[in-house]
C-alpha cells in the first residue's frame, strides 16, 4: 500500500500538556509505516461539552502513513493509553487525546470509526491548527477547512506557538 496522507488531532488538558503533546508528536513518528510530515503549533481553546474543566491545548499533525485506517486508529488509542489517557465520561478531561481526522479522502461510518471525523469541521480547535499546516485542505463532504472555519463564531482560540 502507498502512503497517504492523514491528519491527527492532538489535544489535552491535564499535567504537562505541551510536554505531553511534543511526546505525542515523536511518537506518531515512530508508528511503523508513518512518518511525521509537519506539526501545527499550539493552541488553547476553552473546553467543549463539558465546560468545568482547565482549557486544553490542542494541535494537528500531518503524517504520511501506509497503514489502513483502522490500524491506524489502533495505533492512536495505544498511543493514549500509554500517555495516561482514562476515558471516565464524555468530554472528561484528559492527558491526551489522539483523533483520527482524517485519512486522505476516505469516507467510513461505522460505529468505531468515522471519516471524516464527525464535527471537525464545526470545531475551531481542529480547523485552525489543520488550516497552517494545510492550508488548501478539502474535507471530505464539507469543503475547504478555511471555508468551514470562517462559518464558525463563539469559539475563541488562542495560538501559543510551539
């Protein structure tokens, strides 16, 4: 298989949340048959869901992988739980969450795997750090990611930078 293009998303809000995240970003280098293509800096965006919780920090990387997208997935929540993650409730606050948003121009619905990822295109969080590192990226039955952001209102970010 040849490789293709993904993007993941990063994001966290507990502990040392940048250290956790530059870890996470090495690490998605070292899944074997993916290779880190560029990082987005860092942003902080106030909680979604469930709001009394610290503001996380969130990126998006862009790696060219050669493995199916459920292997890839896999990859992603053994990356989690090796940084701590525990899922105790939706929107709980977490060390790390790895997102599989998307994996080239692969439409999937299934109940442990949608892509697009659903919502990414309504969350500021995702499309601003996907947006610098991939400006001209097209979501798969949305539209260009700067389209999608510039739809959005009332969801404050803040670049930090790396």
């Amino acid at each position: 298989m040849s490789a293709v293009r993904c993007h993941v998303g990063l994001g966290g809000n507990i502990g040392e949340v940048r250290q956790t995240l530059h870890s996470a970003l090495a690490a998605l280098g070292d899944i074997p048959g993916t290779y880190l293509v560029r990082a987005s800096s860092l942003w902080r965006t106030s909680p979604v869901g469930h709001s009394e919780q610290p503001d996380f920090i969130n990126a998006v990387a862009a790696l060219d992988s050669t493995l199916a997208p459920h292997v890839l997935l896999d990859a992603l929540l053994a990356l989690e739980q090796r940084f701590g993650r525990k899922r105790s409730f939706a929107n709980a606050p977490r060390t790390l969450d790895l997102d599989l948003l998307l994996h080239g121009s692969a439409l999937i619905s299934e109940p442990c795997l949608t892509l697009p990822h659903p919502r990414m295109h309504e969350r500021a969080f995702v499309l601003a750090p996907l947006i610098e590192i991939d400006p001209d990226c097209i979501i798969p039955g949305h539209g260009r990611a700067a389209d999608c952001l510039a739809r959005i209102t009332g969801q404050p970010i803040e670049k930090l930078g790396t």
